[in-house]
C-alpha cells in the first residue's frame, strides 16, 4: 500500500510542544519501513496551527489531493493530535479522507478506523482524545498569555514569539544581526525569481538554519516571503532597536 506522511508543528508552541519535524519525519519513515509500505512522501507545514482547516494549510491540501487522486491510499501522523488540534477540524480531515477510500495510521498509536454504527464507542473515545488535544492547546495558550501579561507588568517585552531577522530587546523588536544576513539572502533569491522549495534547499545546502536551529522547508520560506511583501505594500512595523 502508498502511504503518504504528514508533519505539522505550530511555531509558536514548538518549544512547549517538544516534537520538532524532523523527529514527526523519522518517525513516520521509520513507521513505514518496519510495515513494508511505500512512502510516497512525507509532506509538512511548519508555524500553521492545528486549529486551521485543511485549506488553510499548503501542506494538508497536498496531501488530501494526493488521496482524492489515488496518488497515496493512505494517510500517516505521528500523533493524531498533529492532524488537527481542534476536534471539528479533526473529524472534518478524517471524513475527507474516508471519503477518498483511504485509511488513516497513527505512528504512536494504530490505524484510525472509520466510524461504525454498529460500534458508537469508537467514534466517542477518538472524538473525546479530541477533545482533550483541544483543551491541552487552550491551557497550554492560557499559560503563555499569562506569561506574557506578567512580563509586560514588569517591563518587559510581551508580545508573541519574535518573527524570524528579529528578537526581543529590552524596548520591544530588535533586529538579530545573524538571522538578518538569512532574511536578505531569501529576499535577494525570491526577487531572483526562485520558488520557495529551491530557495529552502539551498539555504540547507549553505549550512543556515532557521529560527530554532532546523531545516528550511518551502512553508517556512513562503511565510517570510509573505511578511516582505506586506512590509513593502507599507505593512512595516518593526524597526531596530
């Protein structure tokens, strides 16, 4: 059977989340390897929230074209949770695959059966781990807002995590000198006329990393392209320090 792989890791909570891309990857590949599937891809969205619907995630529409055309007959996650934080989103993505006849496998569990009138009790526990994913998002955003706000009570810089060429200063946003000289190079490729899969490998061929020290991917390009082109259509709002 072809199988094709899916990673998600929402940026702003990657740290607290603790299951970087390249960990979701390996695993997936690893998954497949050991059950003598075809792994036709492994395709990713890096800084989207689980809580977007699958139109609103470049790397999730990829992979639900590939089930409605056949290309792959199924779907792997490292954990259900990377497939959607939000339980309608999740059952939304679920019945679509279904819908395309394809079977959907969790690495860290087993496959996701389809709902079965004959047993309601599987559709209640999947929907009910849904509904705890969903709630350990919203604490987890809780925390950090509450961080947050205690920061700014005592001065400090308050606002989310700081967009890649900057970092936190003590009187908000100042340009990070090494992270700037990456920010030009992008620029500099994307006015060439490069796409951002080819602007992402050659950044990995250079040896540069992104923010937390991880590869490129084309999303990761594509959100920084799109940041430069609001900033020169007057969006700017950042200055150095």
């Amino acid at each position: 059977m072809k199988v094709v792989g899916y990673a998600r890791v929402s940026t702003r909570l990657q740290a607290e989340e603790g299951l970087g891309l390249s960990v979701q990857v390996e695993s997936i590949e690893r998954w497949a390897k050991d059950r003598g599937l075809e792994l036709v891809a492994v395709v990713t969205d890096e800084g989207i929230s689980g809580t977007r619907e699958a139109w609103d995630r470049p790397g999730l529409t990829e992979v639900l074209t590939m089930l409605e055309t056949g290309v792959a007959e199924g779907l792997v996650v490292h954990r259900l949770d990377r497939l959607a934080r939000s339980l309608t989103v999740q059952e939304g993505i679920l019945a679509h695959a279904w819908k395309c006849d394809a079977r959907v496998f969790t690495v860290d569990s087993a496959e996701v059966l389809r709902d079965d009138p004959d047993d309601p009790m599987r559709t209640a526990m999947r929907q009910m781990a849904g509904v705890f994913a969903e709630l350990e998002r919203a604490m987890l955003v809780k925390r950090l807002r509450d961080a947050r706000k205690h920061k700014a009570a005592r001065g400090g810089h308050a606002v989310g995590g700081a967009p890649f060429g900057w970092r936190p200063g003590d009187w908000g946003l100042e340009e990070d000198p090494a992270e700037q000289v990456v920010l030009r190079e992008i620029r500099r490729l994307h006015a060439e006329g490069q796409h951002a899969s080819e602007i992402a490998r050659r950044l990995n061929d250079s040896g540069l990393r992104s923010k937390r020290g991880g590869t490129w991917h084309p999303t990761s390009v594509r959100r920084i392209v799109g940041r430069t082109v609001r900033e020169a259509q007057g969006g700017q709002v950042l200055k150095a320090g």
